[in-house]
C-alpha cells in the first residue's frame, strides 16, 4: 500500500453498528490490526448535532490511523458532515455504500447507493471537496446477481477522488446470507490504482492471509470474526483463556469509562468465550450478571478457577 496508507498490518477491523466503537476498536488496534474502522455515523445527526452521534466521533490518538465512516444519501449534507468531521483530523473519513439495512436504504443511503451510481458520484465528488482528509469508500459487490457492479462503481469512486475503496463480495440484494464473491473483490483491486481492501466471511488468521494473497487486495477487512475472537489480529490468531479473561475485563473497562450500557455490553464479553469445554456455561454465567461489578467478578472468578 503506497504511502501514506502504509498499515502496519494487512489486517483491518470492519465497520460493525453497534460494535467498532472507540473501546473494541483500541484493543482490536493494540492486538495488531492496521486499520479500525468505525461504526457507521449518520452525517444528518452530525450536521443537526445530537450529543448521542457527536460521541461516536470519539477517539484515542493511540488508534491512529483513524477511519471514521459517515452514511447518508444527500450530498451536502455528506459533504457539510465531512467537513466538520474532518476538523477533528482523523486519517480517513469512510463513506458507507454497503449497508443493506432497510432502516438506511429506505432513505437512499447505505447499499441503495450502489443502485445508484449518479448520486453515489456527487455525493463522493462532493465530500473529496470539502475536507482535506483522505476519503474512502465501502462498497459491495453490487445490486443483485444480475447487476454486479462493483468494478464499474469502484473506478467512478477512484475518478472522483477517493483514495481508498474496501468491496465486501456481497451483493445489496444478499444481506448477509449466501457468501462473499471474492472474484468480485479480485476484480475491483484489478482495476484500481488506488489500494483495494478485501472483505467477506473471512474466519480465521490463516485464511485473512489466504484471501489477502489470492485476490492480490492492498489489506482485508474482518468483522464477524473479530467479535468472538479479536485475537485473530495477533500472531498464531488465538489466545490462552486468561488473555480472553484479560481482554474482556480491559473492554469492560474502557466501555464503562464511556458510560456504555451493561447489558448489550455483557454479551459482547460472553462472545469472547467459546468452542472449549465448559464456555457455554460460562457465556451463561457472564450475561446473567445484573451490574459491572457483578460481571467483573465473573469474569475474574474465570480466570481464578481455571488456573487453580
Ligand atoms: C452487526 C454488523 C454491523 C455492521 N455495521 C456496518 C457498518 O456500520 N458499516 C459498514 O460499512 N458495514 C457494516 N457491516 C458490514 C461489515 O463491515 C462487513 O462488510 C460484513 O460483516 C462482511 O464481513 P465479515 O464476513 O467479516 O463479517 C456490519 C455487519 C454486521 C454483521
């Protein structure tokens, strides 16, 4: 990847809503990933300034590089969201084109972009203007089977002056059901000077690697994956449970610094904790827990019981 996009690893954490926040995102960053990418933030709230929005924006320094990711369908609105996001000088500023959820392609954002390439392109001519930062784009493989678009879309993203473009090998009309197209994704980084991030249903470290070095992609994107096991970012690409009780109680932490719920928050941490013998019972355990205190015992009660 050329300068000044040198990731120190290919490996990157994908947008998850509800997920890649500033916490998951600066131990997913301490475990090695080049690249966290935040949840989707929508520039209407930004522009209209709601608290709740406005702190999503949130980051660490130790994260760098930064890649916030904005949604939304109307071009000034993107391009006046991007520019007050862009003064809090982050390294991209992402712009979704992938989400296939009802909610934000009813109103012509998310993955309906990709159905339509004329405002896709004003909008990404639009947001280039208005900030100095770096703009990327997260696309998908295209509409539906019969319209696989992405190397079409992909090269009018680079021609409009995004500096990035990660293609998840899925189609707008697939969700997330079937499987990611990885062709596709071969396809886009073919045609594209600027580099091209991979992603789609990538499992595991060793496969990351496979998929990095069959579709010749600049780095790949994980996400599913990362959730239950974000060691995949880290040498060998798994951990001994004490690092998993670790992990969890240092999540635990910075998310209550941040006055995070508890209870969406217990069943990320029970995440952590499967395929061994005895972690259903412990992902039981862990999201029956009614306070923070209460959780962080269970969790260090884990790591005490196991090394006993
Ligand atoms: C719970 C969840 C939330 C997601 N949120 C976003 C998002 O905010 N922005 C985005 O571009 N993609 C989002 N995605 C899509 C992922 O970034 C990624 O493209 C997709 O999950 C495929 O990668 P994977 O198979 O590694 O999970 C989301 C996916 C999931 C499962």
């Amino acid at each position: 990847m050329p300068a000044p996009f040198s990731l120190t690893s290919p490996l990157a954490l994908a947008p998850l809503a509800g997920y890649s926040d500033a916490p998951f995102r600066l131990l997913c960053r301490r475990l090695g990933a080049g690249l966290c990418v935040s949840e989707m933030i929508s520039a209407h709230a930004i522009v209209h300034g709601q608290r709740k929005t406005l702190e999503m924006l949130d980051f660490s320094e130790e994260e760098r590089p930064v890649s916030l990711q904005l949604f939304g369908a109307d071009p000034g609105v993107m391009a006046e969201a991007a520019a007050m996001v862009g003064a809090l000088s982050p390294d991209f500023i992402d712009l979704n084109m992938g989400c296939p959820v009802k909610k934000v392609t009813k109103k012509g954002a998310g993955a309906a972009l990709m159905a339509n390439p004329t405002l896709a392109e004003d909008i990404i001519r639009r947001v280039c203007r208005a900030t100095p930062i770096a703009v990327t784009v997260k696309i998908r493989a295209g509409v539906n089977a019969t319209h696989i678009t992405a190397v079409d879309f992909a090269k009018m993203a680079e021609a409009q002056g995004a500096k990035m473009v990660a293609a998840h090998g899925r189609t707008w009309a697939q969700g997330f059901s079937g499987l990611a197209d990885w062709s596709v994704v071969a396809a886009v980084k073919k045609a594209l000077t600027i580099p091209v991030i991979g992603n789609g249903d990538i499992a595991s470290r060793d496969q990351a690697f496979q998929r990095l070095a069959e579709s010749g992609c600049d780095a790949v994107m994980i996400g599913r994956a990362a959730l239950k096991n974000p060691f995949i970012f880290r040498e060998f690409g798994h951990a001994p449970l004490a690092e998993i009780v670790d992990f969890a109680l240092r999540h635990l932490d910075l998310a209550l610094r941040r006055g995070q719920n508890i209870a969406p928050l217990r069943t990320r941490l029970a995440a952590y904790f499967h395929d061994f013998r005895g972690s259903g019972e412990i992902r039981r355990q862990l999201v029956s827990r009614a306070t923070a205190v209460e959780l962080r015992a269970a969790l260090m009660a884990i790591a005490a019981c196991r090394t006993s």
